[in-house]
C-alpha cells in the first residue's frame, strides 16, 4: 500500500513515523465545541471547580449584608429614674437624656454606640450608601481588570486579599468616620467578588448546562445570608460580627483558591494557547474522557485571522457597535432597577417590626425556591421572558405591600409580601449575571458586567434612601422598579442555544451586523 507523507496525493512507499495519517489533519475549534465533542460540558472537573470557585459568593454575602446587623437600631427601655412620659411615648428622641437606654448596651450596634438615632439617623443610611458606592467603583476597576493583565483568578484573589483586611480593620474602627471609610474599602473589594466568581465558574461549562449552572451560583449567597443570621444571634457585638464575618475570606483564600484554575477562554484571548489547551486536557482528563492530539483550540472560527485585533476589545468597542450598545445600555437600566428593589426590601426588614433575624433568615431561604424554579425554566422558556415574568411577579406583591397598613395581623402579611419580593427580583438578579454572560463576548464579558454590578450597586445606594421613607412608600417605589425593568426587558434579544462567542467581530458576523464601529 503507497503512503502519502505531505496528503498532497503523491503517493510514496516510504513514510516517516511521525508524519500524521492523512485523516488525522490538526482539528481546531471553539471551547463550547471542545467541551460538547470531546471534554464534557459539565462533569466531576467542572462541578468541583464551580463549588470552590462560587464560595465566594458567601464572602459577598457576609460582608454585604452584616450591615442589617450592625448598623441596627437595638431594642431601648426606660430607666427607674425615667418619668410617666416615657413609658407612653415610642419614640427616644422626645426623651431627655438620663431616662431611657439600650437593652444590650451601647456595643451591640454601631447605632448604640455613635448615637445614631433622631437627628443622626441619616449616617445610617450614608454608611451603607458609602459602601455600595465602594462596590459601584469595586465592580468597574475589577471587571476591566478580570478582563485584562489580572485574569479572573488573580482578580478574585485580590478582592478577597482587601475583604480580609478591610473587614478585619472595620472591626477595630474608633469612630463613625473611620467606620465609613473603611466600609467604603470593603465596598470597593466586595464589589468585585460576585462577577469575577460568577464568570469564572461558568466559563469552563458548556452552552446546554450554562443555565441551569449559572442559575445555581446564587445558592451561595442565599445560603450565606441565612447563615449570617445565625451568627448575628450568636455575636451580639458589632465588632465582633465583623472580625467573625472576615475570617472565611481567609479559609477561602488557604483552602479554595489553590485548587481553582483561570479561565481556559481569559487565556484564549490573551494569546496563551498552550495554558488554554492545558486547562481543556485536565477538564476532559478530570471527567475521564479523551481528547485528541490532534485537536487545537480557537476563538470563534479563527477570526483572529481574519482580524489580528478581534482578540481585543473595551466598553468604548461595546458602545461603538449597534449590536452591543442597546444590550448594554437596556442591561444597565435594568440591573439598577433590580438592585434597588432587591437590596430596598432586604434593608426594609427594619421597618416592619417583626423579628429581624427570622425575618433575613426567611428572606435568604426565600430566595433558593427562586432559584430552583427559573433553573428550571430557564432552558424552557429562555432567558427573556423569564426576566420579564420575575420581575412583574415582585412587582405585584410589592404593590400588595404598599396598600397594607403596617398594623396588627398586616404586618405578617407585608413581610409575606416582601419574602414573595424578593422570590421574584432574587431570580432576576441571577438571571442577569448568565444572561449578561450570554449578550457580550469574552474579550469584554467581564467589562460588560462590570457595568451591570456598577448600576447594581447603583441602585442599591438608591435602596436605603428608599426604606428611611417608612410607611408604605418603599413598597410602592420596588413596585414601580419591578414593572419597569419587565417592560425594557422586551427589547434585549433571547439567549437561548445561543453560542458564548470570544470576540465582538465573531458574535457581529454571526448575527449579520456590520463590524464597522458607528
């Protein structure tokens, strides 16, 4: 039998042995191809990668919600030199000094020991502006920087490197200047945790399991907010929740990190091929299947080329395209929308009078039904019409809670209807994190959700001007977002069966736009 050595069709009697066979020519394609032909979309490698990796998620959780906690206003009785008049007003600030005090003590809040209550009471609702304003700048700087030299695992090591020291610091504050300033630091490093964790563990799966994958990440969060309760119950003390609440950030960082990997499709697009491919080898190893020699990995068809500078890309690219810029600016709107009614009715659990730690319990437990149901439907009805029906369903029980007077048996009612809120607007959070992932290409997914987590924390500065209202006005303001951000999300394209594309040419020729920016 003649042998071809060059497969130009020239027979030859004599083949060197390291000349591949004709029909094993190199095969080079996508991550979401490897990861369907070859390495398995979500097996053993990727479930313990996307647990590690979404850990994180709890060190957010810790570190955003200890201000329910911390900055609560504690429980206050009369004293025994106190007169008639205080035992028949509800309100210390008609009291005189001297005749009322703090049941637990002026430690166990920062509101007990700084006095801030009355004409004080703004710096309440600052500190916790001042720390989602921290996230808001926390959220930009490190989606640009996940995008770029740092790498989404380099990335998430230093946020938490800042939330540990940060948290630790806040513990020890001397004053309510200090104390803000160092919440705004903590923003700023927390602000980065969720998007780096989220993109980094969802990246490795494939396109039939993103959903219901990604979908799965806020459990983590959920259950920490839970979590956090308790421990709240357990340490009274503001300082010491603080200094408890910081110790996993350094657990994660000895016992988690180490075992994480960056992202195959970051070193894809920064050119480094060969770490790519080894991360792809251990995947499909890890999940005891076979990949071929032969095969190489590339960024959508080989477009780089077509386009040496498709590897590239930056928000100004996104605003440039009229594919990505009405995605962009519609995604923007609506994560604003939806951290203002998310974090308004998380924070709104001080305004109804019932017990505050079965109540962010309750909320945190109310939020993984949530889950469970859009990863359900996520991969049946797509990602549109569930961002619509979630958010019109916390729409109409926030405007149930708004009519309610918060009296007698009505307020069990209005926390239900806040429980049944944040059901909704806690599977729309999560909903835009895969759905982002899916509207933008790798080379600017993380900048594109980093704009996201920057209007979320946008409007979660919002949120605690929202709740000082009282009353029923909180209530109407989530409904008012709820029904609005269902109403834009009509016009954001459906993601369903959609590839994860690498570059903003190779997602434009797919869908047939002009790649000439405008």
């Amino acid at each position: 039998m003649s042998l071809d050595p060059d497969c130009s069709g020239d027979a030859d009697l004599v083949r060197p042995l390291l000349v591949k066979p004709c029909n094993e020519e190199e095969e080079r394609l996508g991550i979401d191809e490897i990861l369907q032909k070859y390495s398995g979309e979500f097996g053993i490698w990727q479930l313990r990668h996307f647990v590690l990796t979404n850990l994180a998620w709890g060190l957010e959780a810790f570190h955003t919600m200890v201000m329910i906690f911390a900055d609560r206003e504690p429980a206050w009785t009369c004293t025994s030199t106190a007169g008639p008049e205080c035992f028949s007003t509800a309100t210390m600030c008609s009291l005189s000094a001297g005749s009322w005090e703090w049941v637990s003590g002026s430690g166990s809040s920062t509101v007990s020991e700084w006095g801030l209550i009355c004409e004080e009471k703004y710096k309440v609702g600052l500190v916790q502006s001042a720390f989602f304003a921290g996230c808001m700048i926390g959220a930009g700087v490190f989606g640009h920087l996940s995008d770029s030299f740092l790498g989404r695992k380099g990335s998430l090591i230093t946020v938490c490197v800042m939330n540990l020291v940060f948290g630790l610091l806040t513990s020890t504050a001397p004053g309510y200047w200090i104390y803000i300033l160092l919440r705004f630091l903590t923003g700023i490093s927390t602000g980065g945790v969720g998007l780096c964790a989220f993109v980094l563990s969802t990246e490795p799966v494939g396109p039939s399991k993103r959903g219901l994958v990604g979908m799965s990440t806020f459990y983590f969060f959920s259950g920490a907010i839970a979590l956090l309760a308790v421990i709240a119950y357990i340490f009274q003390s503001w300082r010491t929740l603080f200094l408890v609440t910081s110790i996993p950030s350094l657990l994660f960082l000895v016992a988690a990190i180490p075992f994480i990997s960056e992202s195959p499709r970051w070193y894809l697009v920064r050119g480094k091929i060969t770490e790519a491919m080894n991360v792809m080898r251990a995947i499909t190893e890890t999940n005891r299947k076979h990949l071929p020699d032969r095969v190489s990995v590339v960024m959508d068809n080989n477009i780089t080329e077509k386009d040496p500078d498709a590897a590239s890309g930056s928000l100004i690219d996104v605003l440039g395209s009229p594919l990505t810029r009405p995605r962009l600016i519609l995604s923007v709107i609506i994560n604003l929308l939806t951290s203002v009614v998310y974090y308004g009715l998380s924070l709104n659990v001080v305004n109804l009078q019932t017990n505050l730690y079965l109540n962010v319990a309750l909320n945190g437990v109310a939020e993984m039904p949530a889950f469970i149901l859009t990863a359900i439907l996520i991969e049946k009805f797509g990602r549109k019409p569930l961002t619509i029906g979630t958010m019109w369903f916390s729409g109409v029980f926030c405007a149930l809670g708004s009519l309610l007077p918060n009296l007698g048996p009505f307020k069990v009612v209005r926390m239900v209807c806040g429980i049944l809120g944040i059901f909704g607007m806690a599977g729309t959070y999560n909903l835009l994190f895969i759905y982002m992932a899916e509207l933008f290409p790798t080379v600017v997914r993380n900048a594109a959700l980093g704009c996201g987590s920057q209007a979320s924390q946008f409007g979660a500065i919002v949120a605690p001007m929202v709740v000082v209202l009282g009353g029923g006005l909180p209530f109407a303001v989530f409904a008012l977002c709820g029904f609005a951000g269902g109403v834009l999300a009509f016009a954001l394209p459906e993601t369903l069966h959609q590839p994860l594309y690498d570059t903003l040419t190779g997602m434009q020729e797919a869908q047939g736009v002009n790649t000439e920016p405008v």
